[in-house]
C-alpha cells in the first residue's frame, strides 16, 4: 500500500533508499520476529532491521542505516552558504 501511495504521488519517490524496520520485537519471542523478518524481506526485498525503542534494540543498526542513506555528502558546501568551508550538519 505504501508503494503505491508513493509511485501514486510520483516525484521520484520510489527512487529513494528505502529501510525496513520491524517494530516493537520486545514484545515477539526470537522464533516470531525471525519468521515475520524472513516474511518481510521476502515480500518487500530489503533488509529487515528488528528494532525496539522501548528495549534500544536494532536503534544503532537503524540509525546508521539512516545516516548512511541521508547523511550530506562530506565537503559538499551548499550554493547558498555565507562563507562556510564545508557542510557541518549532522544528524546526531
């Protein structure tokens, strides 16, 4: 559903990196969030990443995940900086 609400959109959405998480594993036993990652990945063809905010499992996983697909390209100084020598954004 959510693929088709972003090719619907249009706008190049469905050319953007894409990360899957399977949520609130501090509630599943090992056996379950095995087989519903394995059904995931199968269905979605990514990576799953088992993650639980409420336990901090999978956070640094995911996060690196994320900063790896939309952190800034290192030295890369926007066209409309004032002066600054490179980009020092960080999402962390």
């Amino acid at each position: 559903i959510v693929r088709d609400e972003l090719e619907a959109y249009g706008g190049g959405l469905t050319d953007k990196p894409v990360i899957v998480a399977l949520n609130k594993i501090d509630t599943l036993d090992d056996e379950l969030i095995a087989a519903l990652s394995a059904e995931l990945e199968e269905e979605c063809g990514q990576e799953v990443i088992p993650i639980s905010g409420a336990s901090g499992t999978g956070l640094d996983w995911v996060l690196d995940q994320l900063l790896e697909a939309i952190g800034p390209t290192k030295g890369k100084v926007s066209d409309d900086d004032e002066g600054e020598d490179e980009l020092q954004w960080s999402p962390v």
